[in-house]
C-alpha cells in the first residue's frame, strides 16, 4: 500500500478531481449534521480487514459524510464565526498535506517555516510589534490562548524564583472572553479575576486597574499570583474591541503579561476604516489571530505573536535525548506553543497573500465591515427591528420587539433547515436577540436585507415561510 501504482494513479484522479468539484462548486446549503446511528450505518464496514476500496470510500465521503457537515463557507452561514477561505489557500492545503513536512524545527522544515514566518511578520507589522517578534501557527485560538498564557504565568514564576509554598495564580478577564480563556484557566488551575465590562461589552484601563487593584488588596493578594490579563480583539459575542491603551498602562504598572485575543476581530488591522479601533495593541506582550475565521485560510489555522519570543521558549521548548540534535540557534516553531510535530499549517495563508497581495485581503476586509455596517444600518431604519449595539466590528446584535424568544429560535431553525440562511439566537445582557457575523466578502448587503423581508412574512405556524 505504500507503493505509487495504478490504483493509486487513478485514485488520485478521482481526489483531486472531488476536491475541484468541491473548491469550484457552491454547496448545498440545506447540509448538515445527521443522526450518529444513520452515520454509524453507512460507515459499517468501511474500517474492516479488507477495507473497502479508495473508490468506495471516496463515493461514501461524497455522497453521504460531506452532506453531514455544515458548509461554512457559504456565503449566507452567519452564524458564529463562519469562514471564507480563498480558492487559493485551499488548494494549498493540499500541497501541504502531499509534502509531508515536519515543521516542528527548522532543521526539517525550514523552507516552509521561514514562508510562515513572513505571513506572521505581515500580522506582527500590522499589530505594529518591533523587529523581534515572532511566533507559530497553532491549531486555533484556544491553543493560542493557552500557550500564551502558559508563558505569561511561566515569566512570572522564574521572576519570582520558583516559590514555595506556589502563590494561587490568576489571570484578569472580563465576562465577555472567549470560553477558551476559562478553559485555560482550568487546565492551568488558574483562577478568572473577573473585570466589569462597559455597556459595549469592553475592558477599559479604569475598569482592570479597579479589579487589579481590589484583588492585590484582599488577604494573599500579594502572593504575586496575578500574573497576566486576557483582553479581547473582537469578542465572539458582539465583537467589541477593547481599549489596549489603557490596559498596557495597567499591565505595565503592575507587570502583568497582556495576551490580546484576536481570533476573531484581530484580522480586521488590515482595514484602515477601523484600524484605530485596535490602538494600544502594539504595547501588548502576546496577540493570536485565527486566519481560518477572517482571514481567508482553511481549517485549522491560529497564528501567535509574541513581542519577545524568548519568554515563550523558555516556557515551551522541549528537551530530551532524541531532541538533542535540535540546533537552539535556529527559528523551531515548537518552541512557540505546546507542539512538537505540527504541519505547515501556515502555508496556505502564505500562499494566498504571494497570490493576491496584501491589498487584496484589505479590500476583502472592508467588504466585509461595509457590508456589515449596511445591515446594522438596515436594521436601525426598519420599524420592525432593533439594533442593540453599534458594531466595533462585523458582527451584528439585533431583534425583532415582536418577536418572542421561542420565535427567534423557530424562525433560525426554520431558516436552517430550509438552507435559506444559517443565523442562530445569542443574548446582549441578558436580553435574548439575534447575531450575524460577516466574515465572507460574498455576503452581499442585499441578501442581508432581503432576510429581514423574510423574517417580517415569517410565522411560527409556516404561514409567512417559503421553504
Ligand atoms: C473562535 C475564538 C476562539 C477560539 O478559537 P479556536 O480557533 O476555535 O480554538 C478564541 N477567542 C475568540 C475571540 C474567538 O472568536
């Protein structure tokens, strides 16, 4: 099975020729998850001594499992953060996969970690961090999170030499933060001082310096335990953006690590229509982006940046007999996050701006916030909708005042199904509403609009729906 022969020369015919098929057609939008047991059922056997056959696995994949997974990249998905991949980082993704690079170290991967590499310098010029910054792509933002954090507590342990008794170590955030921080929290068995956000749903410097300053003062406060603040680049929720200026005068004061999560929002620097938005951020320690959300790369993609990378290396880099070949001397990527092997998965993120230029992924960007400020836009002029927040970003809170709880959750699921559009219900402080999150330049204004006609025919009972 390792041998390159004839079933291989026609099997990869039919791969590649699937994955056309999939780059260059639109999917159907009513696809979507299927019972376990009805998956289970058209599974059966595939795994088995003899195997099926590449031919009847790919027609399964085709036919039955592809259909089990929501398109993301459809340009009406507006749920959650959704994802907009170029053609050209896509069909990247499958060189990387046939190269079989290990970029873990420089030694074995050089030539596609220094092309990372410049796609993070474009990211860590555009956060406006110096010369020596640096980092590694990671699966995501909650890996980027994690390992940021992870650093941020280390630099702290070794500036207080290891103490014993361990002080209670915590980390500052607001409600708003991604689940992911608490995660981190958990796995790091850190405590959350949580930090009052403002009625935009940001952290501002007067609001952390309150809470820093309350949470040194109460009995152990000085134990030198707080060791960093997660701040937000885009919340998921609202994508609020919050004010890194006076939080890096806070984290400087009291020499806090200030890990600025992006994931989301952070894409959006390339965008001079709200770049001013993210002022402060330059003064951070450590910033992630996932360019598999807004940045245009497929699944799964989280890049980190760190402004001295060396305090990630002395918290991450591994050590061992069989690593002792590993020159120290050169960029290995594995020294940036909890990772040893890794794909390149950076690649097709660099591919894609040596393909249409940085401008291009700026263009792109603006589309997508203008798109999103039309419908907000919409959605304050129409009697029949309430916007409950001005967008930092692109996403968009809003609600019908006619509609009840039970019919925002009748009409997205109504919708869903339907394949017509993919908008799920969240809450605003407490207050139960609808959100839409553009991330795909093909979301145009019009369709946005022409939802809010729809929801306005739409009944509970089908009436209005024109499934
Ligand atoms: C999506 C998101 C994350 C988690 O990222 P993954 O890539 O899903 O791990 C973290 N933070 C924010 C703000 C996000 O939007």
């Amino acid at each position: 099975m390792h041998t390159w022969d004839e079933r291989c020369d026609l099997l990869v015919h039919a791969v590649i020729g699937y994955a056309i098929e999939r780059l260059s057609l639109p999917k159907d939008t009513r696809w979507g998850a299927r019972p376990a047991a009805e998956l289970q059922g058209a599974l059966a056997g595939s795994v088995s001594p003899d195997g099926i056959g590449g031919q009847a696995a790919l027609r399964l994949f085709r036919d039955v499992l592809e259909p089990a997974c929501r398109p993301m990249d459809d340009p009406m998905n507006l749920a959650y953060v959704p994802a907009a991949p170029t053609p050209a980082a896509t069909m990247f993704d499958l060189v990387v996969s046939s190269s079989s690079i290990f970029a873990g170290v420089w030694e074995s991967g050089a030539g596609a970690i220094a092309a990372e590499n410049e796609a993070l310098r474009w990211l860590a010029d555009l956060a406006g961090f110096p010369e020596g910054a640096g980092g590694t792509f990671v699966s995501g933002g909650s890996a980027a999170n994690l390992s940021a954090l992870a650093t941020g507590r280390d630099r702290a342990r070794r500036r207080l030499g290891d103490p014993s008794p361990r002080p209670r170590w915590r980390f500052a955030a607001t409600s708003e933060v991604h689940a992911s921080a608490r995660a981190a929290a958990r796995v790091m068995d850190a405590d959350v001082v949580l930090v009052p956000a403002d009625d935009h749903g940001r952290m501002t410097g007067a609001a952390l310096r309150a809470a820093v300053e309350a949470d040194l003062a109460a009995p152990g406060g000085d134990d030198g335990g707080l060791f960093a603040v997660i701040a937000s680049a885009g919340t998921t929720n609202a994508g609020a953006v919050d004010d890194f200026a006076g939080l890096a005068e806070v984290c400087a004061d009291h020499g806090l690590w200030l890990h600025v999560d992006g994931a989301y929002g952070a894409a959006a620097l390339c965008a001079p229509s709200v770049r001013a938005r993210f002022h402060g951020i330059e003064r951070a320690d450590s910033f992630s982006v996932d360019p598999h959300k807004w940045l245009f790369a497929p699944y799964d993609c989280g890049a980190l940046v760190y402004r001295e990378p060396e305090h990630a290396a002395a918290c991450h880099s591994q050590h061992g007999e069989y690593l002792d070949m590993v020159d120290r001397s050169e960029w290995n990527p594995s020294d940036y996050a909890f990772q040893l092997s890794r794909r390149a998965r950076g690649l097709p993120l660099w591919f894609s701006l040596a393909t249409n230029g940085t401008d291009a992924y700026r263009d792109a960007i603006e589309t997508t916030l203008a798109t999103a400020r039309a419908f907000a836009a919409e959605v304050e002029r129409r009697d029949d909708t309430e916007l409950l927040l001005e967008p930092d970003l692109s996403v968009v809170l809003f609600r019908r005042p006619a509609w009840s709880p039970a019919d925002q959750e009748a009409w997205s699921r109504d919708a869903a199904k339907a394949g017509r559009v993919l908008i799920v219900p969240t809450s605003w402080r407490g207050e139960p509403c609808l959100r839409v999150c553009v991330v795909n330049p093909r979301t145009t204004p019009e369709a946005l609009s022409g939802v809010l006609d729809e929801m306005a025919q739409w009944s509970p009972d089908g009436a209005g729906s024109r499934a």
